[in-house]
C-alpha cells in the first residue's frame, strides 16, 4: 500500500478521512538523518499537515511551521492540491516530553499564487500534537468528532506506520442528537486508544468496529520538493550584482543546498556572469 489520503463513509452516521504516509514519513527521517524523538515529532508533522490540507484545490498549498520551544525545534511542511508533500525538521536529535506534551506555536498557512495568504496560529499548550491539531481545527461542540493522529517507531527511529484518521459524525434523519451522539460514542470511542496500523488497516479491509466502509476518494501522497536548478538560478538572479560578483570574486561559484530534499546545486561563474549582465 502506498501513501495516501481517504475520504469515505462509515456506516451512516460518520464521514471519515484517513492519512497513511508512512513512506513520505521515511523519507523525510531519512534525508534529515532524523534520530527517534525527532521521527516521531516529524512524522506527526506530516499527519497534521495532510489533514490541514484536505480541502486544497488547483493551485492552493498549505505550509504548516511547528516552533518549539519545549523541546526546541522547527518543522516546516508544504503540501499541494496534487499530494506533493516535502518536510524538514531541525534538530535532528531531541528529546520529548513525557507523553509527547509539546509547548510551542503552529503555524498554518493557506496560499494560492496572486492571492494573500491566509494564516492562523495555534499556541500548542504541554499537549501532544494531536491535541493541539483537534484545537487548531476548530473542534465544534455541535459535532461529534474522534481525531486520532500517530506514528509507530521502533527502539532505533525505524518507522512501523504513520498516518491519522479524522471520523465526524452526521446527522442521523429520525434520530435525536443527544441519542445518535451517544452511540456515535459508544461504537466508536475504542478509536481513542487503538493502535494507527489497525485503525488503517481496519479502514482498508472495509470495517470499523462493525460499521461498513464505503471509500468516496483517494489521494496519492508524494514526496515532491519544488527546488531545482532554474528556480534556484532565478533565486540569484534576484540578488544585487554585487552580491553575485563578490560569489565569482571570493567563491569562483555559488552553491545552494535546498533545506528539504538536501541536493546541492553548483551555479558556475560563467552562469553567475550572466546574471549580472541580464538581470531579472
């Protein structure tokens, strides 16, 4: 199974959606060199993102930034309409709290090219990041709602399986609320403790706790990074000429390493020269 975000129907009363990217997870520990603790904050990172992102279309990405103040870090993640995810993490060793209460700020931004951005900020209060995802989200009273967000890792920071499921009660024709609302409770409040990989699983094989799946839509998720040698020679090409030439003075050349993927990219001073000559 490859990663990806569901959309779907459980039994009548529930609409789900469910995040599996547990590749994408492994590949950002990866690149990042990423030791246990860390994994883990990254790999919730990317869950959060992903539901921040479910209703993006077109040209519309979400940037989501986690700064910690206890432990202290930064996550930065995008993601686009298309499944493109890319994520860094620093540091790459840290040590969380007990039971994962994080404090710090979240930091969601919802851009479209041409358009200002619309941006929100969540403080996260000695919680875990699901908690402070459930707030951010803006958890109503009037919906009943179970958000489960997590990432199994192995001793070493191996990742077993990330992913999240968000699982939002519908109104029930014929039945009072405060009835359909408790036996939305009653089925489905074991999702509260039950382990990711089988509520994923679950969710897969077409049941959950006794409700049948119906799956509406599915997302690939990728790792994709927007970097590259013409974005990054486009990036120069904006700098003052004496910045370039103090490059081909002092450095024969420019290089740039791109924060997510890692790849370095050599501008030569030849290509330098002409930026000068032909600015942007």
């Amino acid at each position: 199974m490859g990663d990806s975000v569901k959309r779907g129907i459980v039994g009548e009363a529930a609409r789900f959606i469910a995040v599996d990217i547990t590749g994408v997870a492994a590949q950002t520990r990866q690149l990042h060199e990423l030791q246990r603790d860390a994994v883990i904050v990254a790999a919730e990172g990317l869950v959060a993102s992903v539901f921040l992102s479910a209703h993006i279309k077109d040209e519309e990405r979400i940037t989501m930034q986690i700064q910690g103040s206890k432990p202290e870090c930064a996550f930065l993640c995008d993601v686009d309409a298309l499944g493109g995810v890319r994520a860094r993490l620093t540091p790459e060793v840290l040590v969380l709290p007990p039971m994962g209460r994080m404090e710090g700020m979240m930091m969601v931004a919802k851009s479209l090219p041409g358009k200002m951005p619309y941006r929100g900020v969540t403080e996260i209060k000695a919680e875990n990041l699901q908690s402070a995802l459930h707030r951010h989200m803006g958890a109503s009273a009037q919906v009943d709602a179970i958000l489960r967000i997590g990432a199994e890792v192995d001793s070493d920071g191996k990742i077993l399986r990330v992913g999240g499921v968000l699982l939002e009660r519908m109104p029930t024709p014929g039945v009072r609320e405060v009835e359909a609302a408790a036996e939305f409770a009653v089925q489905f409040d074991p999702l509260h403790s039950q382990p990711i990989s089988e509520i994923l699983e679950a969710l897969q094989t077409g049941t959950l706790h006794g409700a049948e799946v119906e799956l509406l839509q599915e997302q690939a998720l990728t790792w994709r990074c927007s970097c590259g040698q013409e974005r990054v020679e486009a990036v120069l090409g904006s700098l003052p000429a004496a910045e370039l030439q103090a490059m081909i003075d002092e450095d024969g050349g420019a290089e740039v390493i791109c924060h997510f993927c890692n790849i370095a990219f050599q501008v030569t001073v030849e290509r330098l020269g002409q930026l000068i000559s032909s600015p942007s």
